[in-house]
C-alpha cells in the first residue's frame, strides 16, 4: 500500500470532496447527481471504483510475454508515442446493482457509478506493435500494481485480459492512459498509467498499469473468470465485457415537484455498441412511448445527449420512463434477468414527479 | 356529484394539505413519510383514496335483498346502535405499485398508501342480525354513493362485496363506522357512513355507503372482477382480499447521510393475516438476518412497531432490509409474482444509508 505523503493525503481528499462515498478502503464513490449535467465530468466528480488500497506504482510499464520484443518504457517514453485524445464514457458493471431484486452481493452502486472523461494516452496497438506479438497470441494481459486481500484470498493482485483482436486493433483506441481532462492522472484514477478501453465496462480500464502481457492462453484469475462474470440462474456463466445499453433520465430529478406546464425531459443515453439510435420516453404508467430529440455522439465513445418536450398539464403524480435503443438493436429490457453478482442492470429506470 | 360549498371546499383544502397528492380528481393522495413515525394516524395525513368524485349522500342506508326485514337507517339511529372502537390499519392494494417492474397500470403510489386510524362504529353483524338475512345469502354487497364514468363506462358506481361469513361474524369488527379519531367522517373519508373491513385492503372499506345489500348470488362487477383483481400471467386471477404482509423501515430515511454509531432502525409491520410474528433485518448487501424487537399489536388489526439497533461503526454505504413474517406463515419475498394491475407488492423494501 502507498504510504501516502500528507500532501497526498490533502489531495486525496480534496480530489474525493464532491463524491458519495460508497466504501473508504478500498475507495469507491459515485458521482453526484450533478455530473449527468455536463458532457465531460470534471476529473473531481467522476466515479471512483478500487478492488484494493492505492499501490505504489515505479512509473513504468513492461510489455512482455509473446512478443518478439520485450519492452520497457517509462512515462516520458508513452508521453513521446503518438498522443489520442478521447472523451469516454465508463460505467461500473455494478452500476444500478442497487435496483436489481432480490439485492445481489457487491457494493451498493446506486446508479451514477458512471463517467465521462477525456482521456489522453497512447495507443496500446502502437505498443503491440513495437512489441511484436506472436502470432499464436489469443489475448493480452493488463497487470495494475494494486493488490493486497480479497474476500477469501489472502493475496490477490489486479489482472484482466482482453482478446488479441481487440487489442491490435488500432481504430478500438484502447489506450495507455497518463492524462484526464488535460491534467496527469490522479492517485485514485490510476496514475500514472491506466488502461483505457472504450465501450467496455469499467473493469477492463485496468489502473495503476505496470506490465502488459502478451499470451497465448488464456486467464483464469479471480477479475476474469470468478467476478466480473454474470451468474445467470438458467444459463451458462458470461464474463462481462461492452456496456448494456442504458438511458438516465437527469432532469427533472426524482419525486421533483414542478409546476404545470411545459417541461423538458432530458438524460443521457450510453451502450458499447453504438451509437444510441433512439430514446423513446413514455409518461404516466400506462402511457405510449414517445421519441425523444437524440444528439449524435461527439465521439464514439461518450454518452449521447438526449431530450423530450412533455406537457405536463395534468396535476397529479406522473411516472417517466427512458429507454433507448442501440445501433446493434439492442433495447433496454423492464427487467433483465438476475444474475448473482448485480452486473449489467440495465432495466428501464422509472422515476416520478409531483405536477402542482 | 356533490356541489360543494365555499366553506366544504376550504374544509376540503386544509384536510388535504400535509398529503401528498396523487391525482386531484378524483382525488388520491399519499401519507407523508411523518405519518408512519406515530401509532394513529392524523386524520389530515391519513392516505386517501377515490374512484370518482366526491358523492352526495342522504345520510341514510338501506339494508335490502335476501332478508326478512328491510332497514332504513339514518345516521342517529346507527350511532344509537352499540359502538365499536378500532384501530384499523388500512392499505391500498397498489401501494408499492411504483416499485414493480415492468411498471403496471393504475395509479402510481409510492409506499405511502398505507394508515391507521381509530374507527368507531356500529357492527355489521349487529345490523344484519336486526334485518334476519336468508339462510342461502352468499354474500353481502355494499354500495358506496360515488359514481361517474370510469375508464370504458360511461357511467358506474362502486360497489363491493364480501362473503355472507364475514358480514355476519361479529368477531371479524366489520364496521358501519361514522366517526374517524373521535370526529365525524370528513367528505374524503366517506362521510357521513362506511364501511370498515379490518384486516383487507382498502378497497373493501367501502365510503359513502347508501346501500347494504344481501345477496344469493355473487356480484359480478368492474370493482369486483374487474379491477382489483390479481391478473398472473401463469395462473387464474384471484380477487385482492386480505393485506400481505409488509414491514416499512422508517427511521433512518432512504438515502440519509448518518453519523457512525449506534442507529436504531424502526418501522412498521402489519399484515391481514396476523399477528406479524417477527420482523428481521438485514444490513449490507449480502448481510445475515438479524430478529427485531416487535411490539406486539395494540389492536389486532393495528401496525406493530419494530426496532433494531445496529452498530453502525463501517463508513461507506450500507444497505438495509426489513423482511416480516405473519401468524399465517407468509413471508414477504423478494420480488412477489408480478400482475397486471400491480397489486399487493409487498417485495422486501430495500434502502440504504451513507455512513460518514
């Protein structure tokens, strides 16, 4: 565990002021409410989601394993490589877990376990390539430098793989992170390095990033194939990998009392297989779906805005309902069906307002 | 419906101001959260609920059908009969409608459909005794003084039965009841006369009663087999009787920011089947099932208070569980059978606390 300096401690706690703590140590915090207001969330109020106590990390990575090369490269070499730039969105896997019945076990994510940064790093095909995997390669493992106990382990440390094809490919843009809205990573983001893979769920995001290993196998290991798995009751077990389709309704809020008139419905809407082709709104129970205006994504990879005018004429309690429709067609389900671990809940969220 | 004057509608307004309205005509609306905090509800925080609007009444009801003895009763001669004092907690069949999934039709209450109050009035049985039913009566009708279109109808009026045993067994303390917390029935409440059915939902308790009728046959009726009837997808329908049992945590609110220590956790309990035999209480997610000190009931037919203390000595988000059991064996599961119109969801209530 990092023995953090009372500068970093201040930092640290500086950096975690405007979130809703979820668990101490290891750390993990949702956004506020207010996030979803904004396209890029400021770096202090995105969510925040440790297996382990801040590591200490010696500011390199080590790309090995199945290569032709093995490599070596510190910070000031990655910040040399080609730099992209892009505005991701990142969601928990257990984001909603709360609203999944009966409660299944994991940390109690209400539903802003979600982001969306800019992230700048270099591309992890760029690495590869340097590397050059073997060509009987059939994943790449991400080792983070966090580890310490874990439920029944004495000893654990932070891996995740990724198939080989989605790692060479260079338009997936998966990048060696080392900035976050301009700035170099924070502690609890990851610095100084961090895996960034869009469309994935959070998980794949490995932080505190210290060796990428090429393999021919692939990984057994408890962040693979124990959690991150949906336990369906029916069916065979599934790992989690690209974000469900979901739509978040961010204004009004919940049990808000608004005045009669006209009102502007609006949230965000995300998938890891887009873009977000429609949202479609349906107002008080029984009500028809209506199609909401949806923005065209500002990068492939962050969540959409969209909005919907409602003439909320009728006093009374009034439910709203979002739910949006990806490009592979996938449509967000009222209930999807259980899994023991609380992944994935991407059920249509239905909230209310009080009309005066 | 009733032409009501300037000074029954500012009557009207100030009884319906602490609720939380639902829909203003016909007029439903909530109990605020403070109202679960004490043992008898205030009459203006007591939930209400309407089909239609306000009726006009003659204050008089008619006892007919199968009987030796026809009966006319106005309000004097009921008070005159012996009276009977109850604490009766009343719940709406939809309460917890909001929380099922998918999202049923009909009117969108929250938790809060839910009261208690002390009733007094004259026995049914007493009265049914005076007008000597047939020995092949069945059930017994009774017609509430509301009407109007409904949905399809042009033009309906409420009408509910129960079955002849229960009508006529005085230990059951159904009730012809005229006063509510020591003052005559208010307009919503069902002035001047209703009927009283301790232990079922709500819609059993039929206000406005003009009618009182014994009948051979069994009613056939929107409100009878119609509506408030329990449409399962797998299985015949079955008409809404008697209250589920239900446990409601209200001390801490959902979502409150606590400080560590020891928090004593409150609720309510109630059921139709009762008494409610024990209250447990689970903490954190995949937390055990602790035993609550349950009160036992003051009325039969009155809410018992439960309390448990939990040392709440982790910060971080906790969530909590309340899971009563009845007299009759029933258990409130996790996520009950869902129905069409969303009746008696009595899913185990989940919530949580930030502790700071």
């Amino acid at each position: 565990m990092t023995q953090t300096t009372a500068h970093e401690r201040e930092q640290l706690d500086h950096d975690r002021a405007p979130l809703v703590m979820i668990q101490p140590a290891p750390y993990n915090a949702e956004a506020p409410d207010s996030a979803l207001d904004v396209d890029i969330t400021p770096t202090d109020q995105h969510y925040v989601r440790s297996n382990f106590a801040l590591p200490e990390h010696d500011g390199a990575v080590v790309v090995d394993g199945a290569v032709d090369r093995e490599l070596r490269l510190d910070i000031d070499e990655i910040r040399a490589l080609p730099a992209v730039d892009r505005a991701v969105t990142l969601e928990c896997a257990g984001n909603g877990r709360l609203r999944q019945t009966p409660l299944p076990t994991g940390e109690p994510w209400g539903f802003n376990a979600v982001s969306t940064a800019r992230w700048t790093g270099a591309r992890l095909a760029d690495v590869l390539a340097q590397a050059a995997p073997a060509d009987d390669a059939v994943e790449v493992w991400f080792h983070g430098a966090d580890h310490g106990p874990y439920q029944q382990f004495e000893e654990l440390s932070f891996v995740r793989a990724l198939p080989i094809s989605v790692a060479l490919d260079p338009a997936a843009d998966v990048l060696l992170a080392y900035d976050m809205n301009g700035e170099p990573l924070n502690l609890d983001h990851g610095a100084p390095l961090r895996l960034i893979v869009p469309h994935w769920y959070g998980v794949a995001s490995v932080k505190w990033l210290t060796r990428v290993h090429v393999s021919t196998t692939r990984l057994q290991h408890e962040f693979q194939t124990g959690h991150y798995m949906y336990e369906w009751a029916d069916r065979p077990h599934e790992p989690v990998t690209l974000m469900r389709v979901r739509a978040r309704i961010t204004d009004p809020e919940p049990a808000a009392v608004i005045p009669r008139g006209t009102v502007t419905v609006r949230g965000k809407a995300w998938t890891g297989t887009g873009p977000v082709t429609a949202v479609d709104v349906a107002f008080t129970g029984e009500g028809e779906w209506h199609p909401a205006q949806l923005d065209p994504p500002q990068d492939a990879s962050q969540w959409q805005n969209w909005s919907v005018r409602w003439e909320a004429t009728a006093p009374g309690r009034h439910t709203i309902r979002a739910r949006a429709t990806d490009a592979a067609g996938n449509v967000q389900p009222d209930v999807p069906p259980w899994n023991r671990i609380g992944y994935g809940n991407n059920a249509v969220e239905v909230m209310y307002v009080d009309v005066v």
